[in-house]
C-alpha cells in the first residue's frame, strides 16, 4: 500500500512539477500577460522568485533529487512554496474569504511589503495544514472556520502575528 501511495505522489508531483515547467516558459519567453487565473498568478510569482527560477527548468526526472536539495538546504520545496503562496494570491485577489484579503490589507497598513504579507499568510495556511494532518492522525477533525478565525486574528493583529512567525522561523520552528 505504501509504494502504491508513493507512486501516487509521485505522479500528483510530476503533474504539478510539469504544470510549473510549462508557466515558466511562457513567463521566461515573455508571455505572462497571456495566462490567465491561477497559472498567470502562478507566473507573477514566479518572477517573484529568482532563488527558484532554476528549478522550473528541470524536467521531473531530475526534480526529485533538486527538490531534496532544497528541502534539506532552504526546508523550502519550490513548487509547494509557489502553490501555496499562489493560493493566498488567488484568495486575496477574489476576496474568497473576504477575511484573506482584509487579513492582507491589514499587513500592508501595518508596513509589511505584499510578498512578506503573502508570506504570513502562506504561513497560516502551512501551520493549519500540520495541524489538519496532526488530527488526522489521532482521527480527530478541525473545525471548518479554524483557517477564518485565525485570518481575522491576522487581521486584527497584523504585526503581532507577523512577529511571532519571525520569532518561529528565526527558531528554526
């Protein structure tokens, strides 16, 4: 079952991996204003992302090994970091919850540049993530308004939770 599983990712990886590959090569040969949804949000932050760049140019049999290059350099997967951050772009441009762009607008009155913004938010969704699977794992289920809640936290206190995931990160956390 397990191989069976890894097979699984493994492809749902290459599918994705694939995907990135083709929006950086519209983006690179200057097509970006051509894509639309999320593959042009895709693309924008792409060019967000110079450190990465590389890696879009690698076709997936070699992605694998780069990827665990980066996982133990960085702790950073280049394509889960573009899809989750291009996940709070999308939710922050179509408003859907309306708490992730009034959580975004909030870090931008507070001072902090939008990707860093974006950054905090991909944040919530990363930490919201663990604690699903944690759950998960003792089969327990998350309430459906957890991520809401924790936006509008967000949202009325920007710089605090900006802070304390700086303290996180710089902890290695």
């Amino acid at each position: 079952m397990e191989e069976k599983s890894r097979k699984l990712s493994d492809s749902i990886a290459a599918l994705q991996h694939e995907d990135y590959c083709r929006i950086w090569q519209l983006v690179k040969g200057g097509g970006l204003k051509n894509l639309e949804g999320v593959d042009r949000a895709v693309g924008q932050l792409m060019l967000e992302h110079p450190q990465y760049q590389y890696f879009w140019e690698i076709p997936h049999a070699f992605a694998n090994i780069e990827r665990e290059k980066a996982m133990e350099g960085e702790g950073v997967n280049p394509d889960a970091h573009l899809a989750v951050e291009a996940s709070v772009l999308e939710q922050v441009e179509t408003g859907d919850p309306p708490q992730a762009a009034k959580a975004y607008k909030a870090l931008l009155e507070a001072g902090i540049e939008p990707h860093e913004a974006r950054h905090t938010l991909a944040r919530v969704v990363g930490e919201l993530w663990l604690k699903v699977i944690r759950m998960h794992n003792k089969r327990q289920r998350l309430d459906a308004d957890a991520y809401v809640r924790e936006l509008e936290r967000v949202a009325k206190h920007p710089v605090k939770v900006y802070n304390e995931q700086v303290k996180k990160i710089q902890k290695g956390l």
